[in-house]
C-alpha cells in the first residue's frame, strides 16, 4: 500500500490550504472528498480582507479573476440596529490589510481551490469517497477508513466540516451548546437598493445574532439569518428567516420585489471556537469546522478554515522533521491558541453577551453612527481588518 506524509479528510478551504502548505513543504499527501466539485457549500460567502490575503498567496484569487462575476467587491458595512437606526461603515479606512473584501459564491471558491491542489503531483485527490472513520492502531491512527478502501498516512487532519466523523469517533465534536451558531440562508434576485456594503440587521429577534444581506452581483443576494441556539430557540429558525425576509423593515424594502432562487433555502451549524479543548489527539488534527473555530460574533469561518489548515501543515512539518509524529498536536495547539485564543474569542464571547441586550445594541448602534470613524471602526473590525480588542474603543464615551 502506498505511503503518505498526511492524509487529509475534507477538500473545503481546511483541507485544501493544508494540503497546498504541506505540498509546498515537499510532502506527500492524500486528500479526500465526500463530494463531486464544483460543489454547494451553505454559506453567506462573505470573504474578509485576512481571507483573500491567504487566497491570494494560494493563487486562488488568480484563479477567481479569471471567471467574470465571482469577485463581488464590498466596500462598507451597514448594520440596522433592532430600532432602525443605520450605521454606514466604510472598510480599510483605519486597517492594515491590504486584501479587498469579496461575496464569493461557495461553488466557485472550492472550486478554484480544488483546481489548485489538482495542480500539485505530490497530492493524490480523489473526491467522491468519503471518509468513514479512522483506522487505530492503539492510540495511533494508521489511516483512514473510506468508502474506496483503507489508506495509511503518518499523520491524519481531518478538515470534514461540522459534522465530522473523525472528531466525532475521537469523542471531540463540539457539542457545547454556548459554542453553537446556526444559520440559514438563500439566494434572491431582483434585490433593490444594493450597494457596495454587507448589510446586517440586528433584529431584535434574533439577538445576540442578525439577519444578513450581502450583495452578489446584478440586483443579487445572498440573504440570511444567523443565530446563536445558546439565546435563541434554533427550532424556530425558518420562522425568524420569513419574518426577516418579509417583516423587518430594512430587509423588507429590499426584497419587496425580489424572488427567492428556488431550492436555495437551506441551513447549517457554525461550530464556534472556544479556549477549551483540544483540537486533535494522538498523530490525528482536527482543522476548520470540524475542530470549531468560527468567529463568536460574526459567524466568520472561511479565514479560521484556511489559517487553521495551515497551522496544521506547519505543526505536521514540525513533527515530521523531528520523526516525532506525537509532536505535531502540541505544534498545533501553540499555533492556533497563540493567534486565536485571547484576541478573537474571549471578545467575541464577552460582546455576545452585550449583544444579547436590545437596549444595549439600540444605544451602541446609534452612539456609532453619530461619527463616521466609530462607523468605520465598527465596519473594519467586522471585516476582520482590524483588531477585534478596538471595539472595546466604541464602549468609552468619548472615543
Ligand atoms: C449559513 C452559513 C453562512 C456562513 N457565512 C459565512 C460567511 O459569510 N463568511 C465566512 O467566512 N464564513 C461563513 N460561514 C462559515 C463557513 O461556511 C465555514 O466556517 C467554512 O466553510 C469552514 O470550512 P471547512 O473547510 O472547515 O469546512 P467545509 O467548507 O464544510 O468543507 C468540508 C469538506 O469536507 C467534505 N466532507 C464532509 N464529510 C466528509 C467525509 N466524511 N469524507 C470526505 N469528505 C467529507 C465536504 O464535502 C466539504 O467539501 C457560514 C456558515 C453557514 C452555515
């Protein structure tokens, strides 16, 4: 049987920045897919600045230049407090990133990653085979289990999104219900009123979470709710999507006349990041939403996606290069917790709460958009171009 360096679970951005890194180290790898690509992701496929930096560096942008429409450019962030108050934000006026801010459609993004990763001989794909579990061997995992037979690797990553059967034999999915988003979403056309900005309306329904608009072409949306089963009921998510859709006045004016894309409707767990945890065990890594590591607030996870498949690569290298495969976790954890832990998390947990108060998010919303660079402030550190600590700035009264 043929030996890899790694073999790698999942072909979404995890798996397919792991992948491309360890290929670019010399490595050998084996990647795998449950799906056909192109492939529908669910998503609201907003790509922040800190993500296109990484797709850029991957060529993967190169790629999406080349297919006309893929790259929807955002400039602004709006967001409609729970009372309507509006708040115009303006992106990279205050960030250092110099990446631009995109609504990318899912089918196309995977797509070109996948394209990329294909480019590259020392990485076997083979999609449409599904991982079922891995093959132990004691506390070490030999490989994986697959619908095409059993493949041994030196180390496993499993990048197989949320519903994970990796972390899921490992006993490490994340069940931690305050760790839990979930969101739907679909697609309409003849959206009026779009703009070069996101749109996020806290609807006092939804709160700590919010109901989305985001522009994706000609009089198009990807439009959706997101919403936090910790403080609000995720049984009655179709519900707070219609009532968003048809109820709440800033979406309502514009989807009026707007028709939903049929068999776009759909909805999906966002597995959060916590300091709790540990994303891996034994020679085997867990990376993107199958080790949760979505942003809190925002729901963001394409960038912890790319960055912790990433990560991952470079904890395997570390481990492989010292013939010590145990060593790769340990790598990992550093790598992850160092950037992650105390800067994206502990705020996001502590603003959820804040969020969670209508009064609170009424009052915040309205003193941000009294000045232009508290709004710009508030647009950049969601469009993770600026440090998430400087929205502690828009509690002081006189910043
Ligand atoms: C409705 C919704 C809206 C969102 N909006 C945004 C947004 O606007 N911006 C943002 O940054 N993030 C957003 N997210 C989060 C983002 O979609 C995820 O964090 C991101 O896709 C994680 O990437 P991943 O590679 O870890 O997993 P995925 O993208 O889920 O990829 C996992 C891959 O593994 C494959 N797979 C699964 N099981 C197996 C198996 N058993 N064997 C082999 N292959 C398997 C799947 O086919 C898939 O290709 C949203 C999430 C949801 C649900």
């Amino acid at each position: 049987m043929k030996w890899y360096d790694a073999v790698i679970s999942g072909a979404g951005p995890a798996g397919c920045s792991a992948a491309l890194s360890l290929s670019r180290k010399g490595y050998r790898v084996l990647l795998f897919d449950k799906a056909r690509f192109p492939r529908e992701k669910i998503c609201g496929d907003g790509v922040t600045a800190a993500s296109t930096e990484l797709l850029e560096e991957m060529g993967v942008l190169e790629l999406l230049r080349q297919r006309p429409g893929s790259l929807n450019a955002f400039t602004g962030a709006t967001f409609v407090s729970p009372g309507g108050a509006v708040v115009q934000g303006r992106i990279l006026q205050n960030g250092a990133l110099q990446g631009g801010s995109y609504v990318i459609a899912r089918t196309d993004l995977d797509e070109c990653l996948v394209t990329r990763v294909k480019e590259h001989a020392s990485i076997t794909f083979l999609d449409n085979t599904e991982v079922t579990g891995l093959v132990m061997e004691g506390d070490r995992a030999r490989g994986v289990r697959t619908s095409a037979g059993e493949f041994s690797g030196g180390v496993v990553i499993a990048a197989d999104g949320a519903y994970s059967p990796i972390a899921k034999q490992l006993d490490l999915w994340n069940r931690d219900k305050r760790q839990q988003g979930f969101a739907m979403r679909a697609w309409f056309s003849g959206v009026e009123g779009l703009g070069d900005s996101i749109e996020l309306c806290y609807d006092k329904a939804m709160l700590p979470g919010y109901g989305w608009i985001f522009p994706a072409g000609e009089r198009r949306a990807n439009v959706g709710v997101f919403l936090l089963p910790r403080f609000t009921d995720q049984r009655s998510t179709k519900r707070l999507f219609e009532s968003f859709v048809k109820e709440n006045a800033f979406a309502a004016s514009r989807l009026k006349r707007a028709v939903m894309e049929p068999g776009t409707l759909k909805s999906w767990p966002l597995p959060f990041g916590s300091f709790a945890g540990r994303r891996g065990r034994g020679n085997v890594l867990l990376a993107g939403d199958a080790g949760s590591f979505i942003d809190p607030i925002t729901g963001e996870g394409i960038y912890y996606a790319l960055k912790t498949g990433r990560y991952a690569a470079e904890a395997v290298a570390h481990a492989l290069e010292r013939n010590d495969e145990s060593a790769a976790l340990s790598r990992y954890e550093q790598l992850w917790r160092g950037e992650f832990s105390t800067r994206i998390y502990f705020p996001g947990y502590a603003f959820q709460h804040f969020m969670n108060n209508e009064w609170f998010v009424e009052t915040f919303m309205r003193y941000t958009a009294r000045k232009q660079h508290r709004a710009d402030l508030l647009a950049d550190v969601v469009a993770h171009n600026r440090k998430r600590r400087d929205l502690f700035k828009l509690l002081n009264p006189f910043y």
